[in-house]
C-alpha cells in the first residue's frame, strides 16, 4: 500500500504518542495505587491511635460503678472521598488476643503481621503489606501501653475474700499492648480507580487534541512538498528554466535550492550537448562531403586523367581524419564512462613528462619549435594511470606546439599538490574561452579534431585532479594539471 510522507509522519506521530500516553498512564496508574495505599496505611495509624485513646480512657474508668464498653467501634477510613472499611485487633505481649473486629475467616491474617506485631512490642510503629507483589491487605501494627487500676484482690488471688474488713484498696498495673489494622487492597482499587477516571478522560482530551494538532501541522509542514513535485516535474519534461527557492528557512529551503543547482547544471550540460551536437555534424560532414564530392566527380568522369592521383590523395587523407575522429570519439566516451579503461599503480610523474616530450620532440622540430623541459629535478610518486596520464600531457603539449610561434616550456614542481605545466608563446585566447578549450570540438585555426583537450580534462578528472587554463605570461596559452598528492583510484 502506498503512503504519502504526510501519512507515514502522522502514522508515526501517532504511535508514538499513544505509546508516550500509554507508558505516562502506566506509571501515573502505578503512582496513584503507591499515594492511595500510603494514604491508606497513614490513615490505619490515625485510626489505631484513636482506638489507642479510648482505651486509655477505658484504663482510667475501670474503677467507675458505670459499665464500659471493652470494644471500641471502628470508624470508616476516608480516602479520595470515599468511605474505606476496616478491622482492628488489640494483642497482648503473651499474643492473646484481648479485642477484636476480625471475623472469623480474618484471623488467619494475623500469622503474616507477626513480624509488623514483633517491631510493635518493640516500641515502633509497623506498616506493611501481603504479600508485596499484588497485595490482598494493607496493614499497620501499632505500640501503645496504659495505667489501669485494679483492685488489689485481682492481683493476690489467693487470699480469702474476707481478708479485707472492708472495701478492697485499688492498685495501679502498667499495661503494653499492640493494636493491628488491616484493609482489603480490593477496596483500594476501587478508589485508584475512582481517581484514575478523571485522568484518563484528560488523557484522551489531551490525546485527541494533540493529533488534531499534529495533522494540522504535519500538513503545514510538508506544503512545500507540492513545490518541490512541481520543480521536479518541470526537469522531467526537460524544462530548464530558472526555479524559484523556497524561503523557508529549513530543509525544504535546502532541497530547493538543491533542485536549482541542479537545475542550472543540466541546463548547461544541455547547452555543451547541443553544442556537441551541432559541432559533431559539422566535423562529421565536412570529410564526407568531401569524399562524396570527389566520388561523384570520379564516378561522372569530370576530372582529368592526371587529377586523379590527386583527388584519390584527398580522399585517402579526410578518410583517416574522419576515422582518427571517429576513433578520439569513442576513445573520449570509455575514458568517461568505463571504470576498468584505468590501471592505478605507483608512478614516477617526471618519467612521465620526460616520455611526452620524447614523443613530441620530433613534432616540435619539424614544426621549428623550440620545446623546453624545466628540470627541477623534482620527482614525486603517485598513485596513478601512467598511460592515460602519458596521453593527457601528450595531447597537451601537441595542442602547444599547434599554436606556438617559436618555443613551449613544460615545468613540473611540487608544493601543496603536484603541478604540470604546458605553455606557449602563440595568440593564447580571450578569457572567456579559458572554459571552452575543453569542449568537445572547440578548436582554433591550428586546431585537428578538437577532442585532445576535452580528453586530457577527462584523464585528469579520473585522477581526482584539476585542469586549468590562462593566459601564459609568455602572451600564449597556460595550462596546468594539479594532483593531489593523495591521487588514485
């Protein structure tokens, strides 16, 4: 199924918001149980000291001719508005039993506070709850002692009832006991629950009010988008004219200006191919028309016996100008778009030039050129195509010795990069051809294909270096090629 980049963000958006939503409320749920159960266990203790002071009264009222209730009535915990109910028991240092609302099926609870019971009787107040992983109860255990006073008969029972002429005197015993407080959790949840509603309700306000808004503003967002459709449309129809950047101030801004550049790129690559064109046809037809022109002649029988030898020269001389060109084309086109055309090893980059003039110093003396070498005694290995890099300068020092008037001076030096340089005293060129020297048959009126400089430039590139053209110091042509010291494939 395919998505736009709109619904794949807000998909996403999505998700992770509701997976954010669900992990807050996860912990939120966990926190509320925490603050409700501590709520709970606070309020079991200023439950238990309430029960702990009716009882001290009870200690104080024993003697009273009025009958006091030994059980004190336990009132509802009120936690987050809601009633929660509760039992108690009081203990004896002995584990007796004195007072209890527990039923029956409770006082099997008992056994899982005896450590709380124990910290108890040490004087400390204890909470817990059981077990700690899901728990049924929460409970607290809570120390309390008190004076009673009781006839002095209950303490030597065994002396006669008529030891006493009269009213038996009252002593006072010390007494320590423990009251344990228990609550079931399942009343608990239903109070977390009570206050976990509300915020999930704004949970989902707030979730449905955040994708309202993440839609909006994804849409907003990715507007420009259209924009960007609309410019790439209007390369795929070749239409390269100017495009207009979106000031945005963000990627969107960067991808158009991205698309602009490109834009003027493959316009002017347009322009060098129509040229290319135009410039191809041209040198192709001149030979052919020349070849057709004197086949014609030849087959009508126009020429004389004694032009023939001649005209059969011309022939043979434009069929290996049309095939030289022929062949620099195809040569230019592997050199640009074949990989494997390229055998990189280490490479003396003096030996090289020392081979090119070799090669072209029987050239430059039948032409009465004076071809100089600059030896610097300077020499640097590089990672390179020997061959190809040999081809380049070859080209280039013949494109030298074509329009010199009298000498051409080859130096080579080392500095940054490794710098190649070929430069004549002929007319040179205006600077606005210092770029199109490398086009594709653009030559002057020495020139033969005009492809050896548009091959050198593509020989170099493939080495990672550069090709530029000048105007020489000595009024004719400059060119320099610069490696990096770093140069391979």
């Amino acid at each position: 199924m395919k998505l736009s980049i709109t619904m794949k963000v807000a998909v996403t958006f999505t998700i992770l918001s509701l997976s954010s939503l669900a992990l807050a409320g996860y912990l939120t749920n966990g926190g509320i149980k925490n603050y409700v159960i501590a709520t709970t266990q606070n309020n079991l203790i200023a439950e238990g000291n309430r029960i702990i002071q009716s009882y001290e009264l009870y200690g104080n009222l024993i003697t009273s001719s009025k009958k006091v209730s030994l059980v004190v009535k336990p009132s509802a915990l009120r936690i987050a508005q809601k009633n929660i109910a509760h039992e108690y028991v009081v203990i004896d240092a002995k584990g007796k039993i004195l007072w209890n609302t527990f039923t029956q099926a409770d006082l099997h609870l008992l056994t899982q506070m005896k450590s709380e019971i124990k910290k108890a009787f040490q004087g400390k107040t204890a909470i817990g709850l059981y077990p700690q992983t899901n728990p049924i109860i929460a409970f607290a255990a809570i120390p309390f002692s008190y004076t009673i006073t009781v006839p002095i008969s209950s303490v030597l029972s065994p002396l006669k009832p008529n030891f006493f002429s009269s009213q038996p005197p009252l002593i006072q015993e010390q007494s320590t006991k423990v009251v344990a407080l228990f609550t079931r959790v399942a009343d608990l949840n239903q109070v977390t629950l009570q206050i976990w509603m509300p915020v999930v309700r704004s949970i989902l306000v707030a979730t449905m009010i955040t994708l309202m808004l993440g839609v909006f503003m994804m849409r907003w967002l990715m507007r420009p988008s259209k924009k960007i459709r609309q410019m790439i449309e209007q390369v795929r129809k070749r239409d390269f004219s100017e495009v207009a950047i979106l000031a945005t101030g963000d990627e969107w801004e960067t991808i158009s200006q991205a698309i602009a550049e490109m834009v003027t790129s493959l316009k002017n690559y347009d322009d060098v191919q129509k040229r290319f064109v135009q410039n191809a046809s041209h040198e192709l037809k001149t030979p052919l028309m020349a070849i057709r022109g004197y086949a014609e002649g030849l087959k009508d029988g126009v020429f004389d016996q004694e032009e023939i030898n001649g005209i059969l020269d011309i022939v043979v001389t434009e069929t290996v100008r049309l095939k030289k060109l022929v062949d620099e084309l195809i040569y230019l086109s592997k050199l640009e778009a074949l990989e494997a055309m390229y055998h990189f090893e280490f490479t003396s980059v003096e030996k090289i030039v020392r081979q090119a003039i070799s090669l072209l110093k029987p050239l430059a003396k039948a032409r009465q050129i004076d071809l100089m070498w600059q030896q610097n005694n300077t020499d640097v290995l590089l990672y390179l195509d020997g061959e190809k890099m040999e081809q380049a300068i070859i080209n280039m020092i013949d494109n030298a010795i074509r329009h010199a008037r009298s000498r051409v001076i080859v130096d080579l030096y080392v500095e940054s990069h490794v710098y190649i340089v070929i430069e004549d005293d002929g007319e040179g060129f205006a600077k606005a051809d210092e770029q199109r020297v490398f086009e594709r048959f653009y030559h002057g009126a020495q020139g033969d294909t005009g492809l050896g400089l548009a091959i050198a430039k593509a020989i170099v590139e493939k080495h990672y270096g550069m090709l530029q053209a000048s105007q020489g110091s000595m009024g004719g042509a400059r060119f320099v090629i610069v490696l990096s010291m770093q140069t391979g494939g």
